[in-house]
C-alpha cells in the first residue's frame, strides 16, 4: 500500500524575519564577536544567516552581566515580580508561535506540524507553569525559605532547541536565579529570537544571556569560576566530560543524556493502536530524541502479525520538506549526525540483522534517512544496546513478562520506557520493575511541564519540570 498522494502544502516561510548576521545576546543587548559561522538549513543545505562563536572572554562577559543582574535586580526581587515577566514571556511565545515554529523548522529540519503542535506550545506552557511557582517557592517543598543558586551555566542539543531552552530557563528565572545558555552549533537560531522575546518582555538586562558557540564555548560556560549550577542536556560522552569539570567545586549540577529505551508491547494490546505509538515513538523528530521508544519488545505470539501491520504503516510515512504541513518524517539536523546513523546502520547489517524500509524518495540535497528497522536483533548487537539517535528502530522479541523486563532493563541507559497492554494490573507491575525516569502506558512521547523528566544510570541525574525540576535551582 502506498501513501495518498497530497499536493505540496508548504507553510509560508515569510513570516519570519531574518537577519543576514547575529551578534551574542549579552547584559540585554546583541554585541558583535569576531569569529561568525554560517547556520543553515539541513534540508536544502541553504546557509540562513550567520552567528557568532563566543570565545572565553565573550562568556565571561556573560556571566559578569548575569552576576550583576543576580545580585542588584533579579535576586533581591519578590517572586510575584519576577512572575510577571515569566507570564510574559510565555504569552509572547504564544502570540510568535508561528514564527517561532517556521523558524525552528528551518533550522533544525523537523516537520512544522511538530514545530507547531509540539515543541512551540510546550515552550510556552513551560513558561506558563513555572511562572505560576515563582511566587509559591515556600510551598513547594523545599523548606520555608528556598534560595536560589545565582548564576546558572546552561548547555543545550540541537534536536529541540526551543524547547530544551525553556526547560533550562523558565525553572531558573521562577527560582530567582540569572542564566547564560549555549544553543548547539547547529540551531542557534530560535535561541537568539528568544533574546529578542526577552528584549520585548522587558526583561532586565543580564537576566538572561545567549552566546553562540559550539563545545568549546560551552566548555568555557561549565569552567567558568563564577556559575553556581551547570545544566547540561546532550550526549553521555560529553556529560561525563562535564561530571568530571565539575567534581570538587561547588557547582551544582543536573545532566539529562542519551537513552535507549524498550517499547514493550504484549500481546493482548491493541495491536493497531501499539503501532503509532511504535512509529510515534521512533520516527517523532526524526529519532532524534533522547527518550526515543528505539527498542521495540513485542510479545512473539504477535510479532508477525505486529510487524506486518508496522511495515503497512511505515510505507505511507511522508519524508520530505519540514515546512509542508503533510511531512511526517523531515531532515537529519547534520551531515554529522546522518553519517553517524548510517555508521550504525551498516554496523546492524553487518552484525547480521534484517534491515527494511519502504519505497521512499529522498531529496537530492540537504540530510535525509530513511524510516528503518532492523528484526533478527540480538541483545549483544550494537544497535541494541547505542543510542542512533535516528529514525531506526530495533526490534527484539521475548516470551514471558520475566523476559520483557529483563531485556527492557538490559542497558546502560534508563530514560524512558513504553508497555502495551490492556491489563491495568500487568501496566503496574511492570512499570514498578523498569528502571526507567519515564514509563508511558497505552502512549508514547507524551510532555507536560507539570511533569518531572529524568534518568537513571547513564541517562543522567536530576529532573526537568515539575516541582521537582525547581530544586535542581534551589539551595537547600
Ligand atoms: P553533544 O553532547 O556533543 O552536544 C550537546 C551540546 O553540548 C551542544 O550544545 C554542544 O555544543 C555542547 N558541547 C559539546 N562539547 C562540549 C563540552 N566539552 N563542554 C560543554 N559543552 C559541550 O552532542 P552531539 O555531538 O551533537 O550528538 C552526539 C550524540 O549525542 C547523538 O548522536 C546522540 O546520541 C546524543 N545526543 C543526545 C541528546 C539528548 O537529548 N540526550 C541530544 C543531542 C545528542
Ligand atoms: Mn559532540
């Protein structure tokens, strides 16, 4: 079976504005570096505009300005002051939305339905709800009086970049503390609109800081002397980098890394309804997503029949130009990152697993990979147990519930995990054995800011949302 055929319905890219050159967003104002890279568009390889690496003494004068809004403007003012431009904030985000959201998909090669019913609305809610705390510190648990750390240092990925931004700032700025954060090399640019948000909310300047840069700048951000909490979302080879940075000084910190996480499907869920939530777990974003469903565990008694309906589905997946409104599956964020995929790939093949695809035409330029998975797969196999980081999945089978969880809990990681069932009882007692932060039942993928968001293991430690992503910005 092959996928309607849709005329193309791309979203006007008019609406954003953009600037042909960046500065850094430091003490409220953009201010020019010396060292510009172009930015471009992972789809068509288009350069979009240029912006600046910070080098150390950029950051410094970053964390200057945030030391100085910390302790004259930021620290000292009431919670229901700071509230107000939390609430703003998240209100102007909202009004930008699709701006925003065109924006993001042109930089980061995700499809704009993602970009738009996603990523930009839980960036808002995300400000909403930790506005709601700022006044309401007190009573959340961290004793009568929490205080805020100071300055925080704030590294971020690429595969949501204004959604990762707001689960670093909007908790920071409700406890009362200033930030300068690092967007990735290769999405800088819903960052530096988020500085200019902030320049229209009236936000105090130093509050917050946007510098550009890539690792080496965000190096510079962790070693800085005068940070008082590093937050840092990315790969587990560079948060152990950061662990380590860190260890013997005072710094506070919170790491949220790679996952490789088991979608576990038994066989009395309903089959129909566990693949989307399989597709949606592998193919949202194009795989690149830390709490990614990468593993599939299905039941063997269903297996071929799961498989069979996975593939029917697979083949009407759309691949193509983020910005048109029936694009499922957009661009691999880098010519990096793709090579990366196909590395990982061919190392499934070569190790002795099944590979398929459906038909699908790929575009001539910019980063593109196929929906994959790969059956046959073994425990030991190296596609089982690394992160791809892709739209690939892998699928392993098991017998009994003993089995599933044994194999589910058989990684380095343990971010998130996925049960498909229609037995409530069985949903709780496995849930209760995964050593997974997450665990989605009957869905995959789901975020809500009221929710706390973490890892065991090599996933990481602390919590993003909810209360408890308040404390990873309080002293206690
Ligand atoms: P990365 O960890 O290198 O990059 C993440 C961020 O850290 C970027 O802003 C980068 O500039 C910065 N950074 C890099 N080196 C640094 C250093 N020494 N000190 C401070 N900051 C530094 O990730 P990547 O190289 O873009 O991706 C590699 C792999 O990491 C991916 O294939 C994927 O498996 C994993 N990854 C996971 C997540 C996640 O959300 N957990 C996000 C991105 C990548
Ligand atoms: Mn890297």
């Amino acid at each position: 079976m092959s996928a309607f055929e849709y005329a193309p319905a791309p979203e006007s890219r008019s609406i954003v504005n953009l600037q042909s050159s960046y500065g850094l967003f430091i003490d409220g104002e953009f201010v020019d570096g010396d060292d510009r890279r172009k930015t471009i568009s992972p789809a068509t390889e288009e350069v979009l505009a240029e912006v600046t690496w910070a080098g150390t003494a950029d950051v410094d004068r970053a964390v200057k300005a945030a030391r100085r809004a910390y302790t004259k403007v930021w620290g000292p003012m009431p919670g229901a002051e700071r509230a107000k431009y939390l609430f703003r904030i998240a209100r102007i985000i909202a009004e930008r939305s699709r701006e925003l959201a065109v924006l993001e998909s042109l930089n980061n090669g995700k499809p704009i339905k993602e970009s738009r019913d996603v990523d930009v609305p839980l960036a808002s809610a995300h400000f909403f709800y930790y506005a709601g705390w700022a006044d309401k510190l007190p009573y959340a648990g961290f004793g009568a009086d929490p205080r805020p750390l100071g300055v925080a240092g704030q590294v971020i990925p690429w595969n949501f970049p204004l959604l990762m931004l707001a689960w670093k700032i909007a908790p920071a700025l409700a406890a009362g503390n200033t930030v300068v954060l690092k967007p990735a090399e290769t999405t800088p640019l819903t960052a530096l609109l988020f500085a200019e948000i902030c320049q229209q909310a009236d936000l105090p300047p130093g509050v917050v800081n946007i510098v550009t840069g890539a690792g080496e700048t965000g190096a510079a951000i962790v070693n800085h002397p005068d940070v008082d909490k590093v937050a840092f979302t990315g790969s587990t080879e560079v948060g152990r980098i950061i662990a380590r940075a860190v260890a013997g000084t005072s710094k506070k910190v919170t790491l949220e890394l790679g996952g490789k996480a088991a979608n576990i499907v038994f066989e009395d869920a309903a089959i129909d309804q566990a693949v989307e939530g399989i597709v949606n777990g592998i193919f949202f974003n194009q795989g690149h997503v830390c709490c990614a469903g990468s593993r599939l565990l299905v039941q063997e008694s269903v297996a071929d029949q799961l498989l069979e309906s996975l593939k029917r589905r697979m083949a009407t997946l759309r691949v193509g130009d983020p910005l048109d409104k029936n694009t499922d599956i957009g661009a691999i964020n880098s010519a990096e990152q793709l090579s990366r995929i196909k590395t990982l790939a061919d190392v499934g093949e070569g190790e002795g697993a099944d590979r398929w695809s459906p038909p699908c035409q790929l575009p001539d330029r910019g980063f593109w990979f196929a929906p994959t998975i790969f059956t046959g797969v073994s425990q030991a196999h190296r596609i089982a147990r690394e992160e791809i980081f892709g739209p690939v999945l892998s699928v392993l089978t098991f017998r009994t519930p003993a089995e599933a969880v044994e194999k589910a809990n058989n990684t380095p990681y343990g971010l998130s995990a996925g049960i498909w069932t229609e037995k409530g009882s069985r949903i709780l007692a496995i849930a209760d054995q995964l050593r997974a932060g997450v665990v989605w039942a009957n869905t995959f993928n789901k975020f809500d800011p009221t929710s706390p968001f973490g890892g065991y293991k090599e996933s990481g430690y602390g919590r993003e949302g909810g209360r408890h992503g308040l404390e990873a910005y309080l002293a206690q």
